[in-house]
C-alpha cells in the first residue's frame, strides 16, 4: 500500500470540518466527533492520547509526541478502550 503521508495542513482541515459540523450540523451531537475530546493517534493496533505538539527543523516537520500508555486497541474494526 502507497499512501500519501498527511500534511500539517489536511490535519487542520479535517479538524476545521468537524468544528464546523459541531456548530453547524442539525445532526445529534451523540453522533458527531466532540472537537472538545482529546485526540487519539492510531499507531498499529493501538491509540495513543497526545502529549504535545510542535515543529522540528531537522527533520522539516510539524511533530506529535504521544503519551506512553495506549488508551485502546483496535481489534478488527472495534476500538476496545483500555
């Protein structure tokens, strides 16, 4: 599988759209991404809660540092919380 990495700015997007679809949406919010949730980062089977953010010039990136202790694991397509 080829796909293309992320950029800083498609993160954005996406987290823009889901403000919008909060403020704006007619749908249930029980139904909606709570954009006041913390994010989780999927690395292989399991989601990781973010410890910071920032950039870093040596390797010209935006950076996402996860807390150590994963807080789900993804068996199939269920998300188990931990």
């Amino acid at each position: 599988m080829n796909v293309r990495s992320q950029t800083m700015r498609m993160v954005l997007n996406a987290m823009n759209r889901v403000e919008q679809d909060w403020q704006r949406s007619g749908k249930p919010k029980d139904e909606m991404i709570d954009p006041e949730a913390p994010v989780v980062v999927q690395c292989g089977d399991f989601g990781y809660h973010i410890a910071s953010i920032g950039g870093d010039g040596d390797i010209d990136g935006f950076v996402i540092m996860l807390k150590p202790e994963p807080v789900c694991e993804w068996r199939g397509m269920d998300c188990i919380k931990l």
